[in-house]
C-alpha cells in the first residue's frame, strides 16, 4: 500500500489521497455498528424504567409515581453515576488508547463497557446498578476517542468528516432500534434480559474487531501526518496541549455545543408535551422524523466539507465552510418559544425547528471532530478528543443545572443561548487557529 500522495506546493499538505481500499468503509461500517450499541446500552436503563418499580429501588406499592421520593432519588443518583464516570472516563480513555492504539485500545473499550452492560442483568440492589453504572461509563467513553484516531489512520483528510458523520449517525439510529429491540426482549426475558442482549452485542462486535486484520490493511504515514509529526515527537503530551491553541479551540467547541444536544435529548419529549400535549404515545412520530433528520444532517454535513475540498478548496477552507453553514442552520431555533403562540394546536412547525437544528448540530459535530486529525497527528487524536468530550461533558452538566432551574419560566433565553452557541464557538475556533490544518505548537 502506498504511503505517499501528491502535496500541494504551498502548504506541502496531502492534495490527493493516497491509495486507498474500499475497505475503509467496511471499517466505518463496524465504527457505526460500535457507535450504535454504545448508545443503545446506554439507554436500556431509561427504556425499561417503568420495570423497575421494585422494593430495592425504593417503590412503595399503592403509591402514585408523583410521590416515590425515595425511588426518584435512588433511580437519579444511578443516572448520575453513569453521566460522571462518563465524563472522567474521556480524561484517561483518549490517552490510553493512544498508548494501546485503536485497535487493541477500541477492543478494550467495548469489552468493558459490554461486560458492564450484562453486569446489569444480576444486580439486586441500588449500591449494584451505581457500580454497574460507573463501569459502563468508563468503558463507553472510549469509543468516539477510538473512532475518531480509526478515521485518521484509515481515510484522506477529505473524507473524514464524511466518515465521522456516517458513523456518528449510529448515535441517532440506536433511538430507533433500541425501543423495538429492548420491547420485545423484555416482554419476553424480563428486564434482565434486556441488558444480557445489548452487552452481547458489544462483545460479538469485539470479536469481530480482534479478527480483522486492522493493523495490516490500514493505511501507511501519509505526508499530513509526517508534517503534523513534530508538534508531538518527544514532547510531554499535555504540555504542548496547554500551549496548543488547536487544542483549546477543539475544547471550547465542544464544551459550547455539545450541552445543547443533551439538551434536544433529555427536554424535547417534555417541551412537546407540555405545549402540545404530546404524550409518551403520540410523541414518538415527532422524535422519530427529527432522529432521522439528525442522521441526515450528520452525513451531509461531513459531506460538505470533503465536497469542498475535491473541488480545489483547503482543510481550512472546508471545515470551517461546513461548520458556518451548520451554525447558521441552528439560528432560527431561537424562533421555538413563539411557534407556541403562532401554531397553538400544531406542533409541526416547531418541530421543523428541531430537525433543523438537530441536523446542523451532527453536521456541525462531525466536522468539529474532524479537527483535531487536522491539527494533530494520529498518535495523540485520541487524547485530545478524550479531553474535549471531558469538556462537552462539562459544559453539558452546567447547561443542564440552568435549564432545569430556568427552562419553565424562562425558555426564550435558553433557546437563544442554543440558537448562539454554535457561531460562537466559531467565533472563538477562528479567532485561536486562523488557519486550520497547518501545524502549530502556540
């Protein structure tokens, strides 16, 4: 396999790609088939929480759901064990599996994080499903560090932000497969079948994984990397990243725009609900069509900037294209509150809304994870998206404490901060690397 491509004179930066085999789709096949169960083990526990009005869990039977105060608590705290160990778990994955490499470090990850997800299934207390909990957030924050190092190694620049958008859809086709998989398990099996089936699933996937000769068919050092090489080469990781502007640029991002699809996911249901009187049972078409849109999105918006950059435009030039359009896209969320007003007995048009900004945040999102491959070499991709997952994760935990103490009361400067976050987070990325794809260390 070739190693080297055609450079372009000015930027001395891969123009061409290097020879490639389309195996590098079935590569990112198997990234969306991870991406997928990732998201679905994460929601089993949600899925089948009307399950688990148990005694361990504190449910007092003849007691309305309105009034189980210790159920309540005890069934948040297990979420919040999961969102936290999720979050510290982004600080140490990315650099393992830099360490490890993607295909020993990615194997790793799924291994974990299924076991965990079975783990589930003998649990008989709220101690039990915490531990459990902690374990399935530790190992799922592996896999978008993995992912993304895997479309590094395996696609030209100009690809990858399409191949991070195809496999990121994963994350939106999960919501539609796991509601069906998990009702039919269940109804079946029992609720604790329902984790034993998602868990296997993960570990099918990593002996799958281990069986595919990733080392040997990936591609060789491109002229990008041998270039991006020495911003890392014999230096200690994290002080260059401190002193890296691409690094805090790629943080920032994250930590702006990641809290507001958190948010589309935990409060769209109940906005529906509370302003169209959409119920568990009707809601399902709206969240179904914005899913999909979502997916759409993702796809197209990686597209756009690979598009760009086979028509004679740069890295900077594409990426920061796409990630404009995308932000412009998300604006009219802004409009939301009024619809409302407008439309009282039609909450189409606000859903419009939604699957328009949904669709430009996993537009926005594939590109934005495309960066650091751009500005980073291969061997610390992984600690650099693990560390702006940790900040997302962050900026996600902030928002959610103002929306739900301001979001009843106060919706229409929640949903401006969503429609703005976007072209701020630009704002900042241009303002700390003004040019994108040129190696840099301050």
């Amino acid at each position: 396999m070739s190693t080297n491509s055609a450079t372009s004179p000015s930027t001395g930066f891969t123009a061409t790609a290097p020879d490639k085999s389309n195996v590098r789709w079935f590569v990112c096949f198997l990234l969306f088939l991870a991406t997928t169960i990732n998201y679905m083990d994460r929601s089993v526990f949600s899925l089948i929480e009307p399950l688990l009005h148990l005694n361990f869990m504190g449910w007092v039977p003849g007691v309305d759901a309105a009034h189980q105060t210790v159920y309540n608590i005890n069934y948040g705290r297990i979420l919040i064990c999961f969102q936290i160990a999720y979050g510290v778990g982004f600080l140490f994955a990315g650099r393992l599996i830099d360490k490890l490499g993607t295909k020993t470090g990615y194997a790793i990850a799924i291994l974990v994080w299924g076991c965990a997800s079975m783990s589930h299934s003998i649990v008989g207390s709220v101690a039990g499903f915490c531990i459990a909990r902690v374990f399935l957030g530790l190992g799922e924050s592996g896999n978008f560090p993995a992912a993304i190092k895997a479309t590094t190694e395996w696609f030209p620049s100009e690809e990858r932000a399409l191949a991070t958008g195809l496999f990121n859809s994963g994350s939106n086709a999960s919501a539609f497969i796991a509601p069906v998989l998990i009702a039919a398990v269940t109804l079946r099996w029992g609720w604790n079948a329902a984790f034993i089936t998602t868990g296997s699933m993960g570990l099918i996937w990593c002996v799958i994984w281990l069986l595919f000769p990733y080392n040997k068919l990936r591609r060789g050092t491109t002229q990008t990397q041998e270039n991006l090489a020495p911003v890392t080469r014999d230096k200690p990781i994290y002080s260059v990243l401190l002193r890296h502007h691409g690094f805090w640029a790629f943080c920032i991002g994250k930590g702006l725009t990641d809290p507001i699809w958190w948010f589309y996911l935990f409060y769209l249901p109940k906005f529906l609900n509370d302003n169209y009187g959409l119920d568990l049972n009707h809601v399902k078409y709206p969240l179904i069509v914005i899913y999909t849109m979502a997916s759409v999105g993702s796809i197209a918006g990686g597209w756009l900037s690979g598009f760009r950059m086979k028509h004679g435009h740069s890295v900077n030039s594409g990426r920061k294209f796409a990630m404009l359009v995308c932000a412009l896209c998300v604006l009219p969320i802004m409009l939301v509150p009024h619809m409302h007003d407008l439309f009282p007995n039609n909450a189409w048009p606000a859903i419009a809304l939604f699957c328009l900004a949904t669709a430009a945040h996993q537009g926005w999102s594939a590109n934005l994870f495309s960066t650091p491959t751009d500005m980073f070499p291969s061997t610390s991709v992984s600690t650099v998206v693990g560390i702006g997952g940790a900040a997302g994760a962050a900026g996600g935990a902030i928002f959610t404490w103002i929306v739900s103490h301001y979001f009843s009361l106060h919706p229409l400067p929640i949903f401006a901060m969503a429609g703005f976050a976007y072209v701020t987070a630009l704002l900042i990325f241009q303002f700390l690397v003004p040019q994108l794809g040129q190696p840099r260390t301050a």
